[in-house]
C-alpha cells in the first residue's frame, strides 16, 4: 500500500517504522482524534495513470468512523487536488513507512463498491491490462444524490408471487427443459443456446430468457442478462414483466437518464429486486446471490465497451461465473467461433432445435443470380435489385409490409473513378467522397468539402460512378417501382422500434431493423458482397449474424414468408452464404473454428493490439523483447496506418500512428497482460508517449 505524500499539508502521526507492516499508535494528531479502530482506510483514487493503479492509505477521522465504512465514496487530497475515490478497506496497518492524510469527507454513506464488484474489477483490470479505477468507472454510475435519499433503503411492498413454473418456450429445444430444471433445483449449467426462428411472439427469445430468470429467481438466487441495445431491452422488459409480473426486475441502460439509472441501479445493490437486464454497463450489477449471468447476441460490436480497459460482455460475465460459481448462458440466432471454442473445449454445452425441424418452420430463403434465374429473367437476374427480388416484394406487399436490408444509410455514399476504378477522395483530406442527394456534387464524408469539378488523380478522368448504394437511394427507386406504397426509413439517427403490419417498404439498416407484429411478408437483403467484402478475421461471422437477425423478422414458411439474399458474388462458394441458406450456424461456427485451429489465430490464441505513435510503439515493445520471448508471445509490427491526411507527408515516421498486435497461448494471458500493463505505467511514469493497449482486438486488417 501506499500513501499520497506529495500534498502540502501531510499529517504525520507516530508510527514504528520497522520494516513490514506498520501500526497507528496515536489516537490523535494535532488535535484531530483518530477512529478508535482501524484507523487506516485503503482507497481506490480516481486518478486515470496506469503507473498509480493501486491503493493509498488515508487516515479515518473519528467524525468519519461510522460512515467511512467499506465500499462508500470519499474526497482525499492528492497532490494538491481533491480527489474522488472509492473506500475498500479499514485496517490498523499499513505497509507504508511515511506520512499519511486524513480523509476529507466521505461522499453519501452509500456503500456502493461491494466485494464482489471489486475483485471483478482487479480481475478485469489484471487480465485487460487496465486499471482498477478505469474499470470502476464503468461498473459504478455517477452519484446521483437525490435518488440516493428518496429510495427506501428497503423495499416497502412485498413482490407480487412468481408464477407456476413452465418450459413453454423451451419445449422445441431437446435440452431446454433439462436446463429449466438445474436453474431451478441451483445448480449451475453453461450452455450456448441458438434460437429458432417463425415462433410464436410468446415463444420467441425474450420469453426463453425470462423464463431462464424465473426458473433461476425460483432457486432464490438472483439473474443478471444483457443485451446489445436498447430495443432489446425493452423486448426482453416486456418478456419479463409477462413472465414474472410487476416490479421483479429493472432495466439499466443509458438512455435512461441519471437519476432513473441510478435510482435502478440503487434498487439492485439495496435487494428490491433480484433480476436485472440492460445493455453492457449492466453486466457489473450488483445483483444479490447472483446465480445466473447470461446475453443476447454474442458478437454484437455493442457488447464491446469502448473505453477502457475495453472489456466484452462475454469476458466480463464469464469472470462472474468463476467468482460466483454461477450458471453462464449465452444465446443468438447464430453462435460465435468464441462460443464455438467453449463447446469444443468441453467447457459449456449446446443447445438446438433439430435443424430438419428449425429448416422447416423457417422461410424459405432464395439466393438471386443463380443459373436458372439467368434463363427466366435475363440480365434482370443479376441487378442490384434483381427480377426475383421485385418479384417476391410485389407478392409480399398483398398480405404485408417488406423488409429491404441495405448495408450504408445515404444516397451513394462511396463513389469512384467511372474509367480506372480508383475510389474518390477529396483533395483537401484524402476522405472518401459521396453524393448526399441526387443533386449534390461529390461531397467529403470527413470534411464535408464539396468537389464539383473532380479530377482523377491516376487517370485523370472526370466521370464518376458508385461503389455503394445507399439507404435513400434505395428507398427513392422503391419508391418510383411502387407508386402508392409507402416507404419507411429505420436508418442512423432515426431507428424505429417498429411498424404497423401493413403493406409497406421498410429499409432499413444492420441492427435498426424494426419488429412488425406477426412478422414481415418478406425479406430483401441487398449488396450481400458488401458485408462480405472486408479484409477482417470475422467477416464471416458477422455478415452471417446480420442476414439472420433480419431473417428472423420474417414470417414462417407457413404463413407464406419468404428471403431473397440478393449480391452475392459468384466466383466462390462461400461457407456463409451456405450457412444461411441451409439455417446452419452450428455448422458454419464449427468450420470456421476448425479453419482457424492451425493457423494460430483467435479465439485459439489471445490477442492484444497496440496504437499509438510509431517511435512509441517500437520503442516498449524493444523494451518488452526479452520478457515476451520468455512467455512464447509472438509480435507483429508496428505497422504506420493509413489515415489519409495530407499532413502525414510532412511527419517524421516516428510520430505518425501506427499499430502491433502481439499474441500468445491462452494460458498464458495474464502474464503477457501485466506485461503490457508495466509497459503502459513506466512510459506514463516516465512521460513518454503512451502506447494504448486493447486485449481481445486482434484487427488484422491494420497489419496486411
């Protein structure tokens, strides 16, 4: 431990300063009377500097004795400055042999930090090579004194009795059952769950979640599930509150606002409910006798947090598994080569409908462009919209509305050389050029210059043609297609929940689809090639992923539902392409894993990836050399990046921006994790350039 002694005003007390732990002997200093026991408080300081990632020892006022308690907030001075911290520890030693200072005040008795959260948050810091501090910024929200006052500090009604036990949802699963009752009897299954599509509104996958909490909240112990977003949330919300009646559960996400946020978030440290769902901030609730963590969509980008030390849901709710010894539960209409590797490893079991079963029930899905499409339609069969896909929409739009899935909102928003095919950048920036509207000139996507007069810089032609088209665009030739039909948007900035089942063109963007009770008449996916055409490790999963969410919206085969994936590029067989075809992502996870097994590549290995300044870069990881080589880790770069500004032709190598990967065996990650952690406190430490370390990203692209 150590103390803030670079304050001005440092209060010494005698201590022995023997070696080894030291013991307050004073019961006052300057008149100031110390707690009568354990006078010592260990604080987490909110400081931000990887090279102060510990605790600082601070003196307990005998004022504070009854109210510095354990996990509460308080106010120290630091270096000059006062400074918010989080309470962890009352003690009658210390091992530091210097001056200490007193706590200045202790910030609402609330004791927010529990135990539990806090050896989750040094476990998340030790193996993202973060810091404490930075992860509590993420599991605790910010005080909001009011709520704090006005929730009782128990709940004053008692919970409306949870309902008769039953598997409705789960009687299509072989497994769900068996699954149902472990929850129940305590016990505490893994499983990896796919859902089946076409079922009815209270069988699909919010109502096999809530039920999962039911059967868990019936052992007496409490659940813990997050989802990417907040739409569904608010579907799993609905399923719960069904489910389980009134007041059983909260929802945590951040739209909610401040003080309804916290004031849920009080409700679940106090025990007014037992079961929480919200978006990836939830999964450090501190939910009471927690016995079952689970989440919605695996690979979702919204399940990575963006700040650091950037840890997935998916790592996060495994650590409260180990913690907690409680049930894991993962579901999605697809399964994640991560999950895949768990079930491969033994480590968490399966659970699907019989695929003949879940094939049948499921829309049939067409892929357009295929040869005998070529003899029926001609040149038609292979239009960005082709013959088959106006077809089937004009078919659907007699029974209800039609869902068009297109991969970029905007009008065109890439465009290149028409002569040479080289991709439009601006002049000024080197961002990539686009038409916003039918009428506008080639506008910058970064800087929003206009080029009016563009001039390919290659071949020097002036025509210009598009690359992608975009949601408007899309909508603007739907519409001139079917007059009279309306056409909604759920792109960007104006995502819609849902729509009524009506006949109506829907488009709509990945992951803004709405829901339409009963389903959509039919599905249009677009530009498949675009979702397939990134140079990243998880392309395929991800288009996948995104193809059958949408699916999913669509009615059953038995209702007349119908897909057509239209763009698909014919040169290749492509795995996803087939997955999606056959509903098979058991079979697709499986053999992406399996390509992946000797070619040393995640999740079979553990990646971190480095940014940051080139010089930087090359300088720790030289530093790092020998240590690294003792743990078998393998190193890749540094590498510059491509930004694109003009004005890195004017920098020295050494400070444009650049990125490594360095990876290694996963039993070995924590190692070459607190590796990366010293390597981050000693350059800060030292005031050298910082190097930002991210565990888990292993963006390949960066390095090609």
């Amino acid at each position: 431990m150590a103390s803030e002694d670079a304050a001005p005003d440092l209060l010494h007390i005698g201590l022995d300063l023997d070696t080894g732990p030291v013991t307050v002997t004073k019961k006052t200093h300057e008149g100031v009377p110390l707690a009568p026991e354990n006078p010592v408080a260990r604080v987490v300081v909110s400081l931000g500097l990887p090279q102060l990632d510990q605790t600082f020892d601070y003196l307990v006022p005998a004022t504070m004795d009854h109210s510095a308690q354990p996990g509460v907030r308080v106010c120290v001075p630091f270096s000059g400055r006062e400074l918010n911290g989080f309470l962890t520890e009352r003690a009658d030693t210390s091992d530091h042999h210097g001056s200490f200072s007193l706590i200045r005040r202790v910030v609402g008795t609330e004791q927010v930090l529990t135990p539990e959260i806090l050896t989750l948050a040094q476990k998340i810091a030790l193996t993202h090579a973060g810091t404490v501090d930075d992860v509590l910024r993420l599991a605790i929200p910010p005080r909001h004194a009011t709520a704090e006052r006005d929730l009782p500090l128990t709940r004053t009604n008692d919970p409306s009795p949870l309902p008769p036990p039953t598997s409705q949802p789960w009687q299509h699963y072989p497994a769900g059952e068996h699954l149902l009752r472990h929850l129940r009897e305590g016990d505490n299954p893994a499983a990896a769950w796919v859902a089946s599509p076409g079922l009815p509104h209270d069988e699909d996958w919010p109502y096999a979640f809530a039920h999962l909490a039911a059967a868990t909240l019936t052992s007496g112990r409490g659940a813990l599930i997050v989802a990417p977003d907040h739409r569904d949330v608010a579907s799993l919300d609905t399923a719960l509150t069904a489910v389980l009646g009134p007041d059983q559960h909260v929802c945590l996400t951040a739209s909610q606002g401040p003080s309804a946020r916290y004031t849920a978030w009080l409700k679940v440290l106090r025990g007014h409910v037992r079961c929480v769902v919200g978006t990836r901030a939830a999964a450090f609730a501190p939910v009471t006798n927690l016995g079952l963590v689970a989440w919605w969509s695996d690979g979702d980008h919204c399940l990575a947090e963006p700040h650091a030390p950037y840890p997935h849901v998916r790592d996060i709710l495994r650590t409260r598994r180990e913690l907690n010894n409680c049930a894991l539960f993962v579901g999605g209409w697809t399964r994640t080569t991560h999950t895949q590797a768990w079930i491969d490893d033994g480590w968490i079991h399966p659970i699907s409908e019989d695929p003949a079963q879940r094939r049948h029930r499921a829309a049939p899905i067409t892929i357009a462009g295929e040869h005998e499409q070529e003899d029926r339609y001609g040149p038609g069969a292979h239009a960005r919209i082709p013959s088959l896909a106006w077809r089937a929409a004009k078919a659907a739009l007699a029974h209800g509305p039609v869902l068009v899935h297109v991969p970029r909102r905007g009008y065109v928003p890439s465009i290149r050389c028409t002569s040479c095919a080289l991709p439009a950048r601006c002049p000024d920036c080197h961002g990539p050029l686009s038409f916003p509207t039918a009428e506008a000139p080639p506008t910058c996507r970064w800087c929003a210059t206009t080029v009016p007069r563009y001039q390919c810089p290659d071949c020097h032609g002036f025509r210009l043609r598009a690359t992608v088209i975009g949601s408007e665009r899309t909508a603007e030739e739907l519409g001139l297609a079917f007059p009279g039909v309306p056409v909604r948007f759920s792109v960007g900035a104006d995502i819609k929940d849902s729509v009524p089942p009506t006949p109506a063109l829907v488009v709509a963007t990945p992951g803004a689809e709405p829901t339409v009770e009963g389903g959509y008449a039919a599905t249009i996916i677009l530009d498949a090639w675009s979702a397939l055409g990134h140079a990243c490790l998880d392309v395929g999963e991800e288009a996948l992923s995104r193809w059958m969410s949408a699916a999913a919206l669509t009615r059953p085969r038995s209702r007349g539902g119908r897909i057509v994936l239209a763009g698909v590029p014919d040169s290749t067989a492509l795995t996803p392409v087939e997955a999606f075809v056959r509903w098979a992502p058991e079979w697709f996870s499986s053999r992406e894993l399996a390509d992946r097994c000797g070619l040393d590549l995640p999740p079979l290995m553990w990646p971190a990836k480095l940014t940051g300044n080139y010089g930087a870069l090359a300088d720790a990881l030289n530093t790092m050399q020998t240590n690294l080589h003792d743990t078998n880790a393998r190193v890749f770069g540094p590498a510059l990046l491509a930004t694109g500004e003009s004005k890195d032709e004017h920098t020295p190598v050494s400070e444009r921006p650049a990125v490594a990967l360095v990876t290694c065996d996963l039993e070995h990650r924590e190692h070459v994790a607190a590796l990366l952690a010293a390597m981050r406190a000693t350059r800060a430490a030292r005031q050298e350039p910082q190097v930002r370390v991210r565990v888990g990203d292993a963006d390949l692209e960066a390095l090609a």
